[in-house]
C-alpha cells in the first residue's frame, strides 16, 4: 500500500479502533508526502524536532493551499494555540497566571466528590457506559465549575463543543466540509455571544471562578496584555480542551487496563502506581493523535525537503509507538523508566490543561479499578468517534459484579 493509501487508512473511520498497525507500517518512510501537498511524519525523533522548530507553525493561515476552515468559520483571531510567539506567548501567560497549579490542585476535592457521586448513581445496574456515565460528565462538571459556568448550561456547551471539534481533522474522502462548517461557524459565533455575557456579568459581580480571575486581569494589567476578543477565544479553548482530552483518556485508560487484567489487578493492591500507569496509558493509548503545523521556511529534515507553506501532520500518536525511542512500543508496561510521550504534546504548545487532565485520570482510573468489582467490556473492539485526532471510544460498556463503597 502507499503512504498515501496509508494516510487515507488512518483518517478512515473504519480504522479507528486500531490505527497503530498502518503507523507502523507508515513509520518505513519516517516524511511522506501526499497527493494534496501535505507532508505526514510519523517517527518520533522527526515529531520532536519539528514540535521545537521555530521554523513551523500551529497558525496554519500561512499554508499555501488556502486558509483552513477552523480559522475561516472565525471572526477576529483565533485561539492562543494556532498563534505563534510574541501572541501566543502573551496571551498564554495571562491564561497561565490565573490557571494556576493552586487553582488546579485546589479542586482535587471537588473532583472525589463528583467521581463518587458518579459511581454511587450506577450502584444498582450492574453495568455502566465508561462514556456517557462516568468519563464525559466529570471533565464537564470539572471544567465548568472552574470556569464558572452555570450548571444548567453545560448540555449547551457539549452540543458547541462537538460542532467545533471536528475542524480540526485533516479532511478527507467522504465528509462534506461545507457542513461542518456551517455547524462549527453556528456553534462558534453562539458560544462568543454566550461568554461575552458571562463576561460582562463577571465585569459587575466577579466572583471567585476562572472566568471572573481573567476579566480582573485584563482590566488591571498593563495595557496590551489581553483584550475582551482574546478573552473570549481563550475563554473557548479552555472550555473545549477542558474535557475533550480528559474523556479519551479516562475511557482509553479504563479500556486498556480492562484488558491487561495483570495490571488493573495490581494497580487495585497498590493505588500509588496510578501516576506511572496513567503516564503509560498516554503513551500507548493517547487522548490526541494528530496535531497539523505550516512549514515558515524549506526544512530539510530525514533526507525530505518540506517546502516553505506547507501544511504538516505530525502522528503525535505513531511517534510514541515507535521502536526506535520506546523499546517492544506495543506492549502496555507501567514501569517504564523512560517514558517522555507526546500525549499532551510538546514545546510551546504543550497542552494548558494537562496538569488538570492528569489529576482527573489518576482519580478517575483508580475509583474505577478500586469500586468495580470484576469489571468486564461488553464490546470489544468498543464503537469508537469518528475523529482521527481526537481518539476515543464513543461507548464503552462495562458489566461489574458490585460496586463497593
């Protein structure tokens, strides 16, 4: 098959639940280029270096093909993530100042208590989806509670969220791109308007949420740092990789361990091994595959010349599963001692929310494995979304014995 074959396989939704035997496959030839122009690189020694070039870049409006839909559906600038220093470095620093570890660690409490009432509602049916009763409503309960986020708007957000998301994958055969961005334009412009009234409200009565720590900052700080249109980009991105990322690795974290009953086994005996185990699952079963960059200048890297304006794939999620850095790469091993993944990403980019997402998975993971007693999938292959980027189950349904307080 050619790498072109391969690349069309992997965004191939009927591939989703096992894409790693076509990145192993595309890994022979570590810098492909497609028949559109697009360069997809696969092994990790080639993903690192470009995550660290300053020669390429997220704000994909410098490609030559063409402005992408994600900043076509937009108006004004897009989210700090797709801009590149001196933007992204402002406006991610004030983002920073206030999503501080403190606020983070501040809500671990918060997060116990919403896994326990998770779990307490499922006491007496003998089955539970990991998806839609447990991993997805506690990011969102999560994410929202910091933000401020009033309790009876999430369902809203869920709906806006799911219509933006899929812009960020590399389009292909068989999905109408006039669509989704219809969808994702609609969903964009009614959440702006939405935030730009919390905002406004949080501006008379600030309150002690992210949202009111922002606006404070912004009409405080020096001049410049931060205006109400970034605020409000910024304001989306969090909301959106506030739960997306967290859904997929609590679901693919229980789906791995689930099928590794050696290592649920002993991560039920000694709960202490949850950090590595979940740096293992973001490693081998990542929450994020696919992330896309624009070359600035030529680069020659691999014996490849990718040409300046190019649009670029990098296979976040083939490069942790390649043999050249991770020795036997397919199998899940907790004690791994060297384990420097791409499940967050890496360089200026890295992900704002991987602290949070990290706490929720390791509390998440080990109530599962401690509270179900003699969990069982239904489904395995589970049905999995159809986004190639943002990898996960779309159910996930587990029978137990008892779960136990």
């Amino acid at each position: 098959m050619s790498q072109g074959k391969l690349f069309e396989q992997i965004l191939n939704p009927a591939n989703r639940h096992n894409p790693y035997p076509l990145y192993a496959e595309l890994r022979k030839t570590p810098i492909s280029r497609q028949e559109d122009g697009t360069y997809v690189v696969s092994t990790y020694r080639e993903i690192e270096a470009l995550l660290y070039d300053p020669r390429i870049t997220s704000d994909e409006r410098k490609s030559t093909r063409g402005v992408p839909a994600k900043f076509r559906v937009r108006q004004g600038e897009p989210p700090f993530i797709f801009l590149e220093p001196p933007d992204h470095d402002r406006l991610r620093r004030v983002v920073m100042h206030q999503f501080t570890p403190e606020r983070i660690e501040g809500m671990r409490d918060h997060v116990i208590q919403v896994v326990k009432e998770l779990l307490d509602a499922q006491r007496n049916r003998g089955q539970l989806d990991i998806v839609d009763d447990f991993a997805h409503p506690l990011p969102v309960r999560v994410i929202s509670e910091i933000l401020g986020v009033p309790i009876e708007d999430r369902a809203r957000f869920e709906v806006w969220v799911s219509d933006t998301i899929r812009l960020i994958e590399p389009p292909h055969i068989g999905v109408s791109q006039a669509e989704l961005e219809k969808s994702a334009s609609q969903a964009i412009t009614q959440m702006t308007e939405y935030f730009r009234g919390l905002v406004a409200t949080r501006r008379d009565r600030p309150s002690i949420d992210l949202i009111s720590a922002l606006v404070v900052a912004i009409n405080h700080d020096d001049a410049g740092q931060m205006n109400e249109e970034e605020l409000l980009a910024s304001l989306q991105l969090l909301i959106t990789a506030g739960f997306e990322t967290t859904v997929n690795s609590i679901t693919n974290g229980m789906l791995t361990l689930l099928r590794h009953s050696d290592v649920l086994a002993r991560l039920r005996r000694d709960p202490d091994m949850v950090i590595r185990t979940v740096e293992e699952v973001l490693r081998y079963e990542p929450p994020v595959h696919i992330r896309t960059r624009t070359t600035l200048a030529d680069i020659n890297i691999a014996g490849v010349t990718i040409p300046k304006g190019a649009s670029v794939v990098l296979l976040l999620a083939s490069g942790s599963r390649d043999p050249a850095r991770f020795p036997d790469p397919d199998r899940f091993d907790p004690d791994r001692t060297d384990n420097e993944h791409f499940g967050f990403g890496r360089g200026i980019h890295y992900c704002v929310g991987a602290p949070l997402a990290r706490m929720e998975t390791q509390i998440a993971l080990n109530e599962l494995v401690r509270r179900l007693v003699n969990p069982r999938v239904v489904t395995d292959p589970p049905p999995y979304r159809e986004l190639a980027t943002l990898r996960g189950p779309q159910h996930l349904a587990v029978t137990f014995d008892r779960i136990d307080d």
